[in-house]
C-alpha cells in the first residue's frame, strides 16, 4: 500500500486534486501506522 502511494507520488503527470488526496491519504497511514506499534 505505501509503495502505491509513493508511486502515485512520483507520477508526474499526476492530477494536483488526486495528489493533494493521496497526500492526506498517507498522512493517514503514517498516523496509523504509528498508533498500531
């Protein structure tokens, strides 16, 4: 799932709404990941 995300992160020609979406969405799984060790 994180290498999907760093994917969608590296693809240039990614959309800014779709990016500032994935931006948020990994925010969330790094907060996630921190509460669940």
């Amino acid at each position: 799932l994180l290498f999907f995300v760093l994917y969608l992160f590296t693809t240039p020609e990614c959309d800014p709404k779709i990016h500032r979406v994935v931006k948020h969405y990994s925010y969330f799984i790094v907060i996630q990941s921190y509460f669940h060790s």
